[in-house]
C-alpha cells in the first residue's frame, strides 16, 4: 500500500479503535465484538510495523488496556500487570505452534522428554490484584495500563467469594492475580430483573463485571454479584514460592482462596490440545463464559528462563476458542409465539458461526427491549451465543446501518413495532401496562398455543383425559387431526390409530378416557379452558360464585372481583378470555359435543334460587347488616352491585331507601322488603 494511503488508513483506524475503547473502557458498553475490535487493531500494527513512521505518540497500539478512571484512587503495581500472548488459531496447530516455541527457547532436542504445563481455563472478566498483608485484604486494584490500576477496595469486599481474611498460615505480603467475573445465571437475573422493569440489560457478563467493579457507588455493585478465580501471583513477601505454578494455585487454594477445578498438569503438546478438546466440550456447560484456555509453563524456575517479550511471558499462551460474539446482519424481524401465547421478536439473520455453531436466529427478547437497541431491517449487529442460552442481538452498529441517502438522512428501514394481530391465527396482541411480554389473546384458537392447550386440557387435574400425552398431542396437532379441545370429541378410532407407534388397544382406552371426560365439573372445566392466571383454586371460586358457566361468561369486571381473592388482574384475564369470539366458539362446541357438569354445583346440596341473580342493596334493613346480606347473596351464588339497571334481577329495600328504590320502580325490578328477601333464599 502506497504510504499515503497507508497514512489514511491508519489515521481512520486510529479514530475508530479510540470511539471503541472510550465505549468498551469507559461506557462499559462495547458497539463492536472483540474479534472484530482485534482485527481493526492487529490492522493497524501491521500497518505501523509496515511503515514504522505511521506510530504517533498517542496511537492505540502504544498502550496497553485502559485509562484508569478519573473517580478511582490510582494504584501503583508493585509487580507490573502483564497480559498474555493470545494464540488465535484455535485448531490444535495453535497448541503445537506454542510447544514448539517454548522447546526451543529452552534448547530442548526432539529426544528431551515433554514439557510439563499447567493448562487452566481463560475466564473473561476482568483481572484484580488482591493484596494481604499479614493475611487481610488491605487492597484491590484493577489492572489499568499494567503499571498503575484503580483502587476498588470496597467493590471488591462484596465479592462474596473473596476472603477477607486468609485462611492459615498467610506470608506477610501475599499479592493474589485472578479474574473477577459475573456468572452465566447471574447475568441472566439481572438481564431478566432490567426488562421487567423496561431498563437497560447488560451486554455481555464481562461489560457487567467490568461495570459492577468500576462502580463508583458500592451499594449498586453489589447488585450486580461478582465471582473470581485466582490464577497468579503479584509481590510476595515471607513466603517461599512453591517449585511449580499447579502448587502456587494449590496453596492459595488452601488459604482460601477460590481457584477454579478445572486445571490440569500435562505433558506436551498433546497434552494441551486434548485440555483444549475436553475443555471445549465442557464450555457451555460451565456457568461462566471461557473465551479459550491458559498454557502456563509448570516450572517457576523454567518460567524465569524463559523470562518475557516485551510485556509478554514467553511462557504462557491464551489458546482461544471460536468467539461467543460475532457481527451479523439483520434480513428481517419476525415474531414467535411462545406456548403460552408470549410474542417474541426475532431477528433472523445471515448465517454467522458463534459460540461454536452457525446461528441464523437470535432473540430481541420484548418490545421495549427492541425499541431500545432499535434493531432494523439490513442493520449489522453483535450477536452473542454462550452457553446454552438462546442466542441474542446485544447491539447494532450503527455506523453501518443502511441509510436512503448517502449523506446521512433518515435510515432506510423504520423502527421495529409489534404486530396488532397475532400471526399465527390473527387474534389481538395485548401487552398489559405493567408486563413486560405481549400476548396472543387467541388462546385456544392459536395454534402455535394449541398443544399446550391440549396438555393442559387433558391434564389430571383438568378434564383427566389419560393416556393423552405429549406423543399424541403432538401427532395430532402436527396432522391437523385436532385444532381445539372440542375436537377431542369428534375423534373416532380411525383418527387415532392412524397416529405412529399406537395400539389399537390404546387407541380405544384413550377414546375411552375422552369419553369418560365428558362428565366433569364446572370448575376442572374452567380450569382446564386454560385461562391466564387462572389456576385450580381460582377456578374452583369462580365456579362457586358463580355457579354457572354462563354467568361467568357474562361477568363484567366488577363482577368478576367480587369473587374472593379475584383481583384487577385476574379479573382482567378472564374477561378478555371470554371476550374472545374464538374461544366462546370453543366452548359451544365442547358443550354441543356433550362435554357436562352439574349446574350450580358449587352450592353443595342445595340448588340455589339466586345463583347468578344480581342484587342490588338500599336502605336500612331491620335486622341484617348490609354485609351480612351480601355475605348470604355471594354465598349462594348472587352477586352484590352499586346500582340499579336493567340487568339489575332484584333490590332488597330497607328503611329510608332513595333513589335506587325509585329507579326500580321506573325499570320494573323486582323489589323486596327482608322477610320477602329471606323467603326467596330459602325457597
Ligand atoms: S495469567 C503473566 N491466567 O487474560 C500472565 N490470565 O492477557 C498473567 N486471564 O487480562 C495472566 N484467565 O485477566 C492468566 N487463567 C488465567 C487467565 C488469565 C483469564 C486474563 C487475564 C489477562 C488476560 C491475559
């Protein structure tokens, strides 16, 4: 390359390396993957190494990590804070290439035996110095520029897992390297607690533990749990090393100190790509991210042979693995429709190889989480696939969004919104105003909700249809075989055996069981119609209260919380149920199809005379209290409202009764004195 162009090229590297490490070291919110942050920086050092005259001062290969930050107490190292030399061939050709390295630096023959290392795993988070003195933790310090770090004292005390006080027989100065990290399952908490609340997740567990520790108020780090690992060592004083690395980490384990379990002494080249195989194997089922594996020469004194490159250990070696995020673009947003009717949004996306597999989807969580990282049609995305997590859109680059013109404007594709309709069947989208997750009010209809429908539907404690599991539910829903619940009941024998793997024998017994289902209770079928936030014991009071499904069909909201321990939100569910035109056509045809119960079964023996009737209170009556009226009302069945109206069925009207007396009168509603009122109850 010209060195005019080379010049350019440099100066446009520089600007963009500098914009990603004020949002990776400062924000704490990286826009771009780490491989591809190293492939703009390895860029730009081949280019300085090309023409040497290209280095300034302030370019960003002529230091190490970060600034330290403005609100920390700086920390001088007492031992510098080195990195390691990250292998990034991640085939086990990157294992030999480092061997081979080390053999010859030592002036080993090819008959010399194998060199022993201790192969441990590479965590990502990022790496503290633990200084005790006399065995109490006096300070913690981030690693900086490797020379001066960040004093987080008290953001590391709430580390939980790092002692305060060391265990035995401490050396008067003991200086402890490792990583803090946030676990897997307690970035997910904290991810899960954010979008409740409609507030910003985490990127990735290495931004949050980077965050939580450059926290400035200790109170909010330690909302954000951290984990650590020790793996080395910094200034030691009193204390004689032990001969090899696997000892020093076996020692500080025994002071208390958590070192990870997973470590190995091995032989040899091999030895490091069978730790590689078996440790890739391991990755996504570890709680917390690995971006590799760490090679360290075993013999500290074979260590000090080998001594360092510049800022380098020739000893050590990071061997990584494939990277857990990538950049992918965005060819369309789709939603999915969970089991329960949860509509997520989708990106589907070029295919691209993270986290060891080639991903094609990824999620967008919710709505608001969506809107929030404004992910577009065409746009060029982070995408992060760890551990067995669904794989998901961090961040959009938005420098690389397509645009409608070249000078800026507006973007070519507009913002994400939710569908109104569900598109599966068509049914409204509904987010209720404190809730996270929009649904599909389809409910039985939809039949992306339907299997689970039918699961619920047959389970025990529902209609009981036995021997009608998932097997079956499956073939049947996936053949068109049933649609809803009421086809249960139209199935004959034919329909059922033509399903696989099933026997005549059990293809009668279940027919027998959805026969034997017809007869139930109206509470199991109120139940079992699989109405959100309805479980068995609400069923069982609004099959009481009410005493009949129609009146439960008809009840507004205010009816519908008069029922005991029914509030605003179940009152809600129901009601939109029932407010359904598919789901009431469900219903018909489970009736139709003879599907019973007895009515008003709910008021034990006695079948009531008021069950469903509406009643409205005025007046004072001679000797029952208001509430103890509408205790014997709800008792039997009735229900207590404000005011009269034409769907009023009667007004009991004691001394002094006003207005509501006279709007009976004008309506035509029945009205009864105490004795009337009590003789119609008992009737
Ligand atoms: S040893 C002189 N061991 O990876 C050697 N580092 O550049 C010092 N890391 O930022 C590092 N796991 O925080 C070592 N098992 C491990 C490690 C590890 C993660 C981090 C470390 C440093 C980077 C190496």
């Amino acid at each position: 390359m010209p060195l005019r162009d080379a010049a350019a090229r440099a100066e446009a590297l520089r600007r963009q390396i500098e914009q990603h490490n004020h949002a990776y070291y400062v924000l704490d919110a990286p826009t771009i993957p780490d491989a591809e942050y190293d492939r703009l920086f390895r860029e730009l050092q081949a280019l300085e190494t090309d023409h040497p005259a290209l280095i300034t001062a302030d370019s960003p290969t002529q230091r190490v990590g970060g600034k330290p930050l403005p609100g920390f107490a700086p920390v001088r190292h007492a031992v510098p804070m080195l990195s390691i030399r990250t292998e990034t061939d991640t085939e086990p050709s990157g294992a030999r290439a480092f061997d081979a390295r080390v053999r010859r630096e030592l002036e080993l023959a090819e008959a010399d035996p194998d060199v022993d290392y201790a192969a441990e795993l590479k965590f990502d988070g990022l790496a503290i110095n633990l200084r005790y003195e006399d065995g109490v933790l006096v300070q913690a310090a981030t690693r900086g520029d490797g020379e001066t770090g960040e004093d987080v004292t008290q953001n590391i005390r709430t580390v939980r897992r790092i002692p305060l006080r060391l265990a035995g027989n401490a050396p008067q100065v003991l200086e402890v390297r490792g990583e803090a990290f946030m676990s897997r399952p307690d970035f997910e908490r904290y991810n899960e607690g954010q979008r409740a609340l409609g507030l910003p997740t985490l990127v990735n567990p290495r931004n949050g533990a980077a965050g939580s520790i450059r926290q400035l108020d200790p109170a909010l780090a330690a909302r954000r749990p951290l984990s650590f690992y020790a793996y080395g060592l910094g200034e030691t004083r009193g204390w004689e090393l032990p001969a090899t690395h696997s000892d020093v980490l076996g020692t500080l384990a025994a002071f208390g100190l958590p070192v990870c379990e997973h470590r190995q002494v091995v032989q040899g080249a091999e030895g490091l790509i069978a730790f590689h195989a078996r440790m890739r194997e391991m990755r996504d089922g570890l709680t917390f991210d690995i971006d590799g594996v760490v090679y360290k020469v075993d013999s500290l004194a074979l260590q000090q042979r080998l001594g360092f490159v510049t800022r380098e250990p020739r000893w050590a070696v990071a061997h990584k693995y494939p990277a857990q995020e990538a950049l992918t673009t965005v060819e369309a947003i789709e939603v999915q429709l969970g089991r329960t009717g949860a509509i997520t949004p989708v990106a589907r996306l070029a295919p691209v190889f993270v986290g060891g597999v080639t991903v094609t989807n990824a999620t967008l969580h919710n709505e608001a989480e969506a809107r929030r990282k404004d992910v577009r049609i065409g746009d060029t995305v982070v995408v992060r696939r760890a551990g067995d997590v669904i794989p998901e859109v961090v961040s959009v680059v938005l420098d690389k969004r397509p645009m409608k013109d070249l000078f800026g404007g507006e973007p070519l594709h507009p913002a994400f919104e939710l569908p109104k309709a569900c598109p599966v069947c068509g049914s409204a989208v509904e987010r209720p105003e404190d809730e996270a997750i929009a649904r599909c009010t389809g409910g039985l209809f939809c039949p992306a909700q339907r299997k689970q429908a039918l699961l619920h539907f047959a389970g025990r404690r529902a209609m009981d249809i036995e021997g009608l599991g998932d097997r079956i539910v499956e073939q049947l829903v996936d053949n068109a075989i049933v649609k809803t619940p009421a086809d249960l009941y139209k199935l004959g024998l034919l329909a059922i055996v033509s399903l696989e793997r099933l026997a005549e024998k059990s293809a009668a017994n279940i027919l027998a069981a959805i026969e034997k289902s017809k007869t139930t209770t109206l509470a199991r079928f109120i139940f079992a119609l699989g109405i959100r936030n309805v479980g068995e014991a609400t069923a069982k009071d609004l099959a009481r209260h009410f005493g009949n499904l129609d009146a439960l069909m008809a009840a507004d909201l205010d009816r519908l919380q008069q029922v005991p321990d029914v509030g605003p939100v179940v009152a809600a569910s129901v009601a939109r149920f029932f407010a359904e035109p598919h789901n009431i056509e469900v219903i018909e045809q489970l009736r139709a199809a003879g599907v019973n119960w007895p009515e008003g079964e709910a008021l034990a023996t006695v079948s009531s005379p008021i069950a469903g009737k509406t009643f409205v209170l005025t007046g004072t009556l001679p000797t029952l209290t208001r509430d103890e009226a509408k205790d014997m009302i709800e008792g039997l069945g009735g229900k207590v409202v404000g005011s009269v109206s034409k769907k009023t069925d009667y007004v009991v009207a004691g001394a002094e009764a006003g207005s509501k007396l006279d709007k009976a009168q004008a309506l035509g509603v029945t009205i009864l004195d105490e004795t009337q009122f009590r003789e119609l109850i008992s009737s």
